[in-house]
C-alpha cells in the first residue's frame, strides 16, 4: 500500500478487516457498524474515532497525519530559583504557557487521559 493518509485509511481498515463482518471489527474496534462503513468509505472520523481506529489497526496516529513521530523526551518541567528576578506574574504567565505546550503535545500524540498534563 503506498502512504497512509486520512483518504487512504479506510482501505487499511478493509485489509485488516479481511473476511471478518463489520459488526464484529466495529466492536472490536469500539465504535459503530456505521460509523466504520462510514470510514471504509473515505469518510473521515472524528477524533475519538481516529485513535481508536489507529489503536486497532496498531499504527502511529502521526504516520496518518503527516507528522514525524518525536523522540522521547522527558516530561516538561518548571523551574525557577527563588532569588531570580523574575517577577511572580511573569513566572506564573510562563509556567501556564509551558504546561499549554505539553497538553498540546500529549494530544497531539493521541494522549488524552491526561488533560491537565498533571502527573
């Protein structure tokens, strides 16, 4: 099969799916009859239905988008010292947009169950 994309996972689905019936592999899957009919058939799904039709099919969700899978990194962390001379409102205003990158990061890599990004 040549690249994977939005358009073409329908088609991956059909291969995997084999001879197996539609409301066997949509219940494996975890979603409708006709919401996979719907997929087979170039439709694109919502979100929660892409991943897990990407969990099924056993695929990188970012090998279907386009996007190149990162290398592991360790978890985000704030630091700041406490004689720094950064002001507590600036402090505070970065702290929220770096825990903002990691949420999006997380989702970005189909990691929802944690939304707050708290550990």
């Amino acid at each position: 099969m040549s690249k994977l994309t939005l358009r073409t996972l329908g088609r991956k689905i059909v291969e995997k799916r084999g001879s197996v019936g539609i409301r066997e592999a949509a219940q494996e899957i975890g979603i409708s009859p006709a919401t996979l009919s719907r997929v087979e058939r170039g439709n694109l799904p919502d979100l929660q239905t892409f991943g897990k039709i990407c969990g099924w099919l056993d695929i990188d969700p970012g090998e279907v988008l386009g996007i190149k899978p990162a290398t592991a990194r360790a978890p985000i962390a704030v630091h700041f010292r406490k004689e720094s001379s950064i002001q507590p409102a600036t402090a505070q205003a970065l702290a929220q947009l770096i825990l903002a990158a990691e949420r999006a990061e997380a989702v970005s890599r189909g990691n929802t169950c944690n939304p707050n990004g708290v550990e």
